[in-house]
C-alpha cells in the first residue's frame, strides 16, 4: 500500500470522528431535550432561521459525513465498494429518519449536499494525489 494512501485514510479517519464530535456536540448542548442543554448554563441562544438549520438540520449532515469517512478510511481503494456501503448508508440514515419521526425534507438535502461534499473531496482531491 502506498504511502499517500495510508495518509488518506487517516486524515478520513480524522474527518469522520472530529464531524461525529460535531454532531454530537450541537446535539447535546443546544437541542432543548438534551440534559446539557446550553440554556441551562444561563445562556441564550436566538432562535430564528439560520439557528434551527444548524441545531436541527446539521447534525444529520456531520453524521452522514462521519459514516461516510469511516467507509471511505476503510475501503479508500476500492471505490465500487465504497460506492455501494454509501448508499446502503444513505439508505438506512434516511429510513431511521422516517422510523424516528424526525425526517423532513432539509435532513435530506443537508445528508445529500453532504454526501456530494465528500464525493467530490473523494473525486477530485485524493483519488488525484494518489493515483
């Protein structure tokens, strides 16, 4: 195995642990049913628009991205493998997002403009440098 490629998967590995603390992160301190719940600390978040996007809509986005730099650290050279656990992947995110209750239709584009983040990170940065 080639030396790029084991710095790629360990810099995948990175990526899908550093967005699944960021995920959990935003889910634990800012959604109001979480017993760490910022607002318990005396702090006021706004609530508008943008912040129920980032508070209720990214947290899916960092977990697909997560599950998907596990897959890509461990099978970053076989992209037909890749391929069919992402969307096996996609498929189980989106129908535990249906079985939750919690499923709308900006979970989805925030998981699909996620999903096409990584692709293109997989596409266009490290399938270059290492091959």
């Amino acid at each position: 195995m080639d030396i790029n490629n084991i710095k790629i998967k360990w810099i995948y590995l990175f990526i899908s642990f550093f967005s699944l603390f960021i995920g959990i992160s935003i889910y634990f301190l800012y959604r109001e049913n979480s017993i760490l719940y910022i607002k318990n600390w005396g702090f006021t978040i706004e609530n508008n628009i943008f912040t129920s996007f980032i508070i209720y809509n990214i947290p899916d986005g960092l977990w697909f991205l997560s599950g998907l730099s596990l897959i890509r650290s461990v099978w970053f050279s076989e992209k037909s493998i890749c391929d069919i656990y992402s969307i096996i992947f996609l498929s189980i995110a989106i129908i535990l997002e249906i079985i939750i209750g919690t499923f709308d239709i900006i979970d989805l584009l925030v998981i699909i403009l996620f999903a096409i983040f990584e692709y293109n990170m997989y596409s266009n940065i490290w399938r270059k440098k290492c091959y």
